[in-house]
C-alpha cells in the first residue's frame, strides 16, 4: 500500500527518515560526505533484485551514477547521488518513498520490475521526476522510460557462440520469463541459427534474478550434456553458470558468455580464462545521459529512449573469440545497422525473420 508522506515533518522525523535511507544504502566509506549537496539535482537509484554488487545490471546502473555524482562533485547521501537497495519485490515501494521523503529530486527504477512501484509512486508524486529502465510508463510527463534492443547484441552473441562451438550445442539461461528476457532468448537463438541452423540451442529459465545455485545446476546439465557454450541473462544467477563452467573446465573446454557489463573477470580460473565474450548494455550511460539532462532543464519526460548497436547502447567485446569469429561479428553487426537484418524480439518470430 502506498504511504502518503506528510510534510510536516519534525527535525527528530527528518533524522529517522535519512537515517533509514543511508541504512538501505549499505556501508558508507570515509570519502562519502566529500562534496557538494544539490537537492534541485539530486538523483537516486533503485535496485530490483540483484545488488549494486551483482557484476550485472544492477552495477552497471549504479556505477553510471556514480560517475555522474562524481563528475559534479556531488555528495554520496541526501542532497547528492545514492542508492536503495531491494532485496526482494516487496522492497520496491518501500524503497522509493524513503527517497521521496527524503526528497531526491529524480528516482531511478532498474529494471522492469518496478514498473508498478515507479507508476504508483509517479502519479502520486508529479513533482517528483523518476527514470525507469527497461520498461516503458506511459502517459507520465514526470516518467522518463529507456529500453534496449537488447536482441541485437544478444544476436551478435549467438554468431559469436555459432562461430566458437565445436559440439553444435550451445545453450541460453535466462533469469525470468518477460519482454526483456525474451530479447535476449530471441536474438541469441536468430544469431545462431543466422550462422548454422543445424546448431542446437538448450534453453532454461532460473525463475529469479539472484538465485546462482540454480543457475549452476542448469548450466551443469548443459555442460554435461555436450554443450560448450552458454550465454546467460540471468542477472546475479549468472554467476552459477560461470561456477559450473570452472568445475568443468579441468576436463573439457567450455565458454561462457557474460551480459550487461564485461564480465572477462567473472571468467578467470587458473588455467586462464573462460568468457568468451560479454553483451554491454549501457545501463549506466544511460542513467547519465538523463540525469544530466535533468540538470540541464531537459528531463525527457513523457518520452521513450531506445538504445540499440546504431545508438552504441548495447554491443559485443572481442573478449577472447578468435580473429576469425570477429570479423564475422563485425560483419553481422554492421548489416543489423544498416537495416538488412531484423532481429526478432520474441522467441517465436524466430523463424519469421530467418527467411528474410
């Protein structure tokens, strides 16, 4: 249920209140209270299941506004730049009125989760401007939305993985059934199939975003069932796929191919190192771009940003693929740009498009 916040507000109310919004911040390091306050600019993030640790999505969004804080000298708290973090769905509503009581000027919701909570919490709060990432809100003039043609790098992923696999067996795990995943699933499956339709594609769902057990175990099954190269989007899950891939990788060679940010690291065992490649998302510039925008008096609200390859909002590393599947990437990635490939959004439109 949605809490009306009153604005009468005593000075011992307003010490709770920030109190409890730096206690959802996490720990803070001796350099935080280093800046300036500006609460006409201030912004905040919202996590959705995962943390600003999760080497994924999460991060990506936070470390976008990290820099943003840090490159106008703004301060890590109420007045400046911060985060709330949510450790389950029932956190969301929760988590962004804190912020609204403590009067950030712009809230930022990640993921399509928080669809409902930021929606709720917008109508309520006109004058409050709120960003949300992956999701589209419309009819809000104080709701921002950005998405990303996360199919096409997800596509690019698949050429990478249709041009590495020596079996013809690579696999996909995804976190949740949704519109988003569905890109992912969707291009993936066109890239491979664009290269070699004789590959077969393994796919499974964790049914959660920070659950990495599960993710493991799926990822164990695939690697044991001859495939030696999955790509996951399955935000903090993922690290299970990357776990199960180091158990196997004494005894045959396996890759695993990371998602939103570089996650090369993520791969590291001490024989060398596993991924293959990453998708990047650009999360974070994204968050940057609107909040400086905000800042500037032109807060795009009511309005929808898409980032694709054409946008540099989304693209593939070389990471550790051969020269040859890179310049087949390339070759891809350029005609997705110029218009001669669609990439599908829907798993089922698939095989729609690999006639064309």
């Amino acid at each position: 249920m949605f809490v009306k916040i009153s604005h009468k507000l005593g000075m011992i109310a307003l010490v709770a209140v920030t109190a409890t919004v730096l206690g959802a911040c996490g720990s803070k390091k001796a350099d935080d209270t280093k800046g300036k306050t500006d609460p006409k600019n201030s912004v905040a993030l919202v996590t959705d299941g995962g943390g600003v640790d999760d080497k994924s999505f999460n991060q990506s969004g936070w470390e976008g506004l990290e820099k943003w804080g840090k490159k106008h000298d703004l301060v890590k708290g109420v007045g400046g730049y911060n985060y709330a973090q949510s450790n389950s769905d029932a956190d969301f509503t929760p988590n962004i009125n804190k912020l609204i009581q403590a009067k950030y000027a712009m809230i930022v919701g990640t993921g399509y989760k928080l669809h409902a909570s930021v929606e709720k919490a917008a109508k309520a709060n006109p004058k409050t401007r709120f960003l949300i990432i992956d999701e589209v809100i419309d009819g809000q003039k104080n709701v921002a939305s950005v998405t990303f043609r996360d199919n096409e790098g997800a596509f690019l992923a698949g050429v990478a993985a249709a041009k590495t696999t020596k079996t013809n067996k690579v696999g996909f795990v995804g976190g949740m059934h949704s519109a988003v995943i569905d890109r992912f699933e969707a291009g993936f499956r066109q890239g491979v199939a664009t290269v070699n339709p004789k590959i077969s594609v393994d796919i499974q769902y964790v049914g959660d975003f920070s659950k990495p057990a599960i993710g493991q175990s799926l990822a164990s099954a695939m690697f044991n069932n001859n495939v030696d190269v999955i790509y996951h989007a399955a935000g903090g899950s993922g690290a299970g796929v990357f776990s199960a891939a180091k158990n196997v990788i004494k005894n045959k060679k396996v890759w695993v191919i990371g998602v939103d940010q570089d996650q090369t690291a993520e791969g590291k065992y001490a024989g060398g190192n596993l991924t293959l490649t990453s998708t990047i998302k650009g999360v974070g510039t994204a968050i940057e771009k609107v909040a400086d925008d905000a800042m500037d008096g032109k807060f795009p609200g009511g309005k929808t940003t898409v980032y694709g390859l054409k946008e540099n909002g989304v693209q593939l590393i070389k990471g550790n693929m051969s020269d040859a599947a890179w310049t087949v990437v390339k070759d891809y990635k350029q005609q997705i740009i110029d218009g001669k490939i669609t990439v599908a959004e829907k798993p089922a439109d698939v095989n729609k498009y690999l006639k064309k």
